[in-house]
C-alpha cells in the first residue's frame, strides 16, 4: 500500500492531531472506505491508537463508521466545514467564471488548486466542449513536484514555505519522466520563478501536460493556481505558446478578482521581505 499524498511518515514523534490528520489523507476515491486494521496496516500504526483517533473523529462527525460493513468513511461534517470556508471566503465563485474563459480559449480543461501540506487540492473545474480532454478527479490530491500546479505554487512561495514543505516529501515516480532527486525539483522550482509559470509534461500521467500560473493575494503572497491540463500528444510548440499566454492572462485576471496587484510577483515580494 502507497502512503497517501507524498509526506514523509516520524513514527513516534507525530503528534496526536498530525496522525489524525495523516489517516483522513488515506481517504481517497480508490480508497474510500477503511476496515480498522487495514488502515492501520498501511499507516504503520498500531491497532489501539488508529482505532482511538477514528474514535474521536467519528465524535465530531469527521468520518464514520458504516453499521454493518464496520468500515470508515469521511463524514458529513467534511461538507460542513466546506460550505463554511467557501461561504466566508468564496474562492470558487470568483475563480470559476475565470476556468470557464480559460477552457473555452485552450479548448482544454483547466482547474484551480489550493496548496495542502505537500500536494494541491483542486477546488474548481472548467471542461472544454470537445470530447477528447483530460479528465481531473477533484478527490486526487495533486503532489506539488510533480505537476505544473504544485510546481507553480511552491515557486512563488516564500523560502521558509518551500523548504518546510521539501523536508516533508517522498519522491515517487508517477510516471517514467517524474522527478524523483530533490536536485531536479529544485532546479525545476528555479526555472518557474524565473519564467512566472509552469509547465510539466507527462509527469504525473503519461499523456497530460500541465500549464499553471499562479494567483496572488492582495498581500503579494500566492494564493492558488489556475492551471489548463492539456492531452500531451496534440501540443505543438505554437498550440502550447498560446495556451502558457491564455494560463498567465487568467492568473492575472484571477489574481484582479480576488484583491490582488498583478504588478508584485514573487520575486518583487521575496525582496520585500528580504530588506
């Protein structure tokens, strides 16, 4: 069994509240559902705590436990806790409007992510009218080394944020062209800033190419991405020129919508902090 996301797993110095939050990453859509020990098993914990932590999320309606399968599952209080956060902080409405522009000009389908720990949590979708596209599960968490999202997010972000979140990874390869030694991710996270986008080509699935941008806060910080997932095997250097300018022109429009200066990038704000 494959540790959920691409955290690094401490054993015994975890905390109470990180290993609650290290079971609900097993939650996923292949995974859904959790038989004790199962979970345990692939945590790498032992029966009496993980069953301990259920427990007590189970208390607050975090997850529960079906009747007669006696299997976990998250619980409603998961779609509580997202109505909250959407209602005071409406990301998806002001973003959604901006995907549905960017599918219909990249003729791909294109999301918006969340940074969450060590991968991108999709909030929002926009599919393009054409029956050839690429598919984004909003359930799967996005690792940020090896999707044009991630990439895009933890080049833009401040220096104590990248290395925080470096220290917590795993490499694994997700496909022949991931990048599995840090030294590649970091050159990668280099060249991004550099150019204010990226792109990763075939590194989380075989025939997808990612083009991400990321959106800024009215603080300067990045605040999330919007990416277009485009079929890999119909990309020509012009078709991709085209759809990196459509991706950069709805960051920019994103990052208007939500307060932000399109004027202060990253490394405008990186030396802000640093004088």
């Amino acid at each position: 069994m494959t540790l959920p996301a691409t955290e690094k797993v401490t054993g015994g110095s975890m905390k109470t509240i990180d290993k609650a939050l290290f079971l609900l990453d097993f939650f996923l859509p292949d995974t859904p559902e959790w038989r004790l020990s199962d979970m345990a098993r692939a945590a790498g914990m032992d029966k009496v705590t993980v069953m301990r932590i259920l427990k007590s999320l189970a208390m607050k309606g975090i997850v529960e436990q079906h009747p007669e399968t006696k299997k976990y599952r998250l619980g409603t209080a998961v779609l509580r806790l997202a109505r909250i956060r959407e209602a005071c902080f409406p990301v998806v409405a002001v973003l959604h409007p901006v995907l549905e522009w960017l599918a219909s000009e990249t003729g791909e389908t294109t999301h918006a992510c969340l940074f969450s720990g060590s991968s991108m949590t999709t909030i929002a979708i926009a599919e393009p009218n054409r029956a050839t596209r690429v598919f984004v599960d909003p359930a799967q968490p996005l690792p940020v080394y090896a999707t044009a999202s991630g990439l895009s997010y933890l080049a833009h972000a401040r220096d104590a944020v990248v290395e925080e979140t470096l220290a917590r990874l795993t490499l694994r390869a997700y496909s022949g062209h991931t990048p599995v030694d840090m030294g590649t991710v970091r050159a990668s996270l280099k060249v991004v800033q550099e150019r204010g986008y990226a792109i990763s080509s075939r590194t989380f699935e075989e025939d997808t190419t990612g083009i991400a941008a990321p959106v800024f806060d009215w603080h300067g910080n990045v605040l999330a991405t919007i990416a277009a997932a485009c079929v890999a095997s119909r990309l020509t250097k012009e078709v991709e020129a085209r759809i990196v300018a459509a991706v950069r022109q709805a960051a920019a429009d994103a990052t208007r919508a939500m307060g932000g200066d399109v004027t202060r990038t990253s490394g405008k704000r990186q030396q802000e902090m640093n004088a």
